[in-house]
C-alpha cells in the first residue's frame, strides 16, 4: 500500500509518501517529500485548498495514494474530523469540516491526527524513538506539542486528547496560552519566548548565539529549559519512560537545550530513577510529523480492513 501524509504548520504544509513495506525489518519505507507554504493569514477555505494542491503535487510525483492523513496543530472532533481549535494558527477553525472536506475532493479516505501525535508515531516507529515500549516525544516550535507511546502505542486517552505536554501549568496564574489556560508550558517555552528573552529575531539565532558563547543566549536557553524541564519531569514521575525525544526547532540546539532537561528531569523526577531515561534529539528531521500523518493513515486502512474481516 501507498500513504500520503500531510503535515499542515503555521509556516509550510509539508507532505511524505510512504510504502507500506520495504523499509528495515519490513517497516514503511519513505517515497518522497515535499512541501508548499500555508499561508496561514487566508484563513481555512484557502488552506484547505493547499493541503489538497500538496497532495495532489504529491500524488502526482509518486502516484495515487490508498489513504491520506493529516497532521493538524490542535484538537479536532474524532468523530467528524471537524477542528475544535488551533491555539496558534490564525483563522476561523473551530467548527471546520477539514476531514469531510478533504475526503470529499481527494475521493480517498482521510485520517486526521494531531500534529505532534503524528511526530510521535513516526518517531517511535522509525526514529530516535524507534524500539521504546514508553515513549514520551515533546515538538519545540510555534506551539510545544507532546505525545506519548504507552506499550509501544499512541496513547490518545479517552477522548483522543491525551498528550498534550506544551499544556501542563507549570506556573500558577502563569502567562496566558493561546489555548485560554494561564502558566501552561507553552507560552513559557516557545520558540518566541526563547527569542524574545535571548533579543534575538528566531529560536535558530538564539542557539547559534548561545554556540558561540553569548550569554544571554544562554540564559534565554537555560531559563526555557526550566520550565520545559518541569513538564518533562512531571510526565517522567508519572509515566517513567524509557527514551524522551525532542524535536522541533531544537535540531540547531542539541546539546545546548538537551543537557539542561537531562538536569532538570535528574533534579525533579528522583523517584523514578530518571538517570535510565534517555532525553535525545529526534532524527527524522523536519519531515517527522508528514511522515507520522502517513502513519496514521497506514493504521486507519489496517483499521478499517481488520474491521471488514
Ligand atoms: C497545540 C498542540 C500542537 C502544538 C504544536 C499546541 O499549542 O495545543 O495540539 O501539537 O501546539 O503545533
């Protein structure tokens, strides 16, 4: 079977193609990738309209797709496949019929997913994350999104919505988040915060500042660590994984934001022995959370064809 996976971010809609098969040890094995800017600002007909010239570009580099999954930043209705909300992309999106509407056009099924769910998948799967039975994945980038493995599968909670890290309150009565909360890791964390503390433009200008010694690049660095740090300990106490894999923006920092979570979960997670706990850079790159929706998809046809058996 062939997958097309598209993964819709504030910045660009990425896109992979995957075979089922053909991959080490018989794991789907990436085709190809792509991706098109979003054009967040158009609101969601337009971006609709994107994710499906992506998918077509894609299906028509490597051929006509059995299923299509959609990585989105946020929370939809499992049921519908309609969004619920985007804390950071701008529009009209609660409400949005994003899955009926995409089947509709693409004529093919479509399996939404949440964005750093999909980046876990593929992680696990075929990554940094790849063998782990309790794995917990964290993105760092316009959002912190989170996901988590448990026995070696996407734990998703009882209404789908288990996961979401970046969302923790680590400060009570913190600054707000986008998702109408206050203190949550997130507007902690991110990538603005860490640039506006370090008064750089970009996270990516912050690590390479930090690189070459500049200390309030450092600073920056070590004071998002903090409550990053936090968040992580927090899932750790509570679900002692074997591996944590950050991605995101984070592949310019590396070591720089690594060793300072790895002292963080040391520091507060003391119950759970947190030396055994691996706390790595995700390796799939920028692709990770495309090549996750294709995952996705991949499951929902083995779904649906267990199901007709
Ligand atoms: C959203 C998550 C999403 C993350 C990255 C967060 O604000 O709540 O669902 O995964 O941003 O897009």
């Amino acid at each position: 079977m062939q997958v097309l996976g598209l993964d819709l971010g504030g910045t660009n809609i990425k896109w992979a193609v995957l075979d089922s098969g053909g991959g080490v040890d018989g794991a789907p094995r990436p085709l190809g990738y792509g991706s098109l800017p979003t054009g967040a600002e158009d609101g969601p007909e337009a971006v609709a309209e994107r994710l499906l010239e992506a998918g077509r570009r894609a299906i028509g580099i490597h051929g006509d797709a059995d299923g299509i999954g959609v990585g989105v930043p946020g929370l939809f209705d499992r049921a519908t496949g309609a969004i619920e909300l985007f804390p950071n992309l701008q529009g009209a999106w609660p409400g949005f019929p994003l899955r009926a509407r995409l089947e509709g056009q693409f004529g093919r099924p479509v399996a939404i997913i949440n964005d750093a769910r999909a980046f876990t998948l593929a992680e696990g799967t075929l990554g940094a994350g790849r063998g782990c039975r309790t794995l917990v994945c964290i993105t760092l980038g316009t959002g912190v999104g989170g996901g988590v493995l448990i026995d070696g599968r996407l734990h998703l909670g009882a209404n789908g919505r288990a996961g979401e890290i970046g969302h923790q309150v680590v400060v009570e009565d913190g600054p707000p988040c986008g998702c109408g909360n206050r203190g949550c890791v997130e507007p902690l964390a991110w990538a603005e915060t860490l640039a506006r503390l370090a008064g750089r433009g970009t996270a990516a200008e912050v690590y390479a500042g930090a690189a070459d010694g500049d200390e309030r690049c450092c600073a920056a660095i070590s004071e998002v660590a903090r409550y990053l740090g936090l968040g992580l300990a927090n899932v750790t106490t509570v679900l002692v994984p074997d591996r944590i894999v950050v991605g995101g923006g984070i592949s310019a920092a590396g070591e720089l934001l690594l060793e300072p979570l790895r002292a963080a979960v040391r520091a507060r997670a003391p119950l759970v022995e947190p030396d055994r706990i691996d706390i790595v850079a995700a390796s799939l790159g920028s692709e990770a959370g495309a090549i996750g929706a294709a995952l996705a998809a991949l499951a929902a046809l083995e779904e649906t064809s267990a199901a007709a058996r």
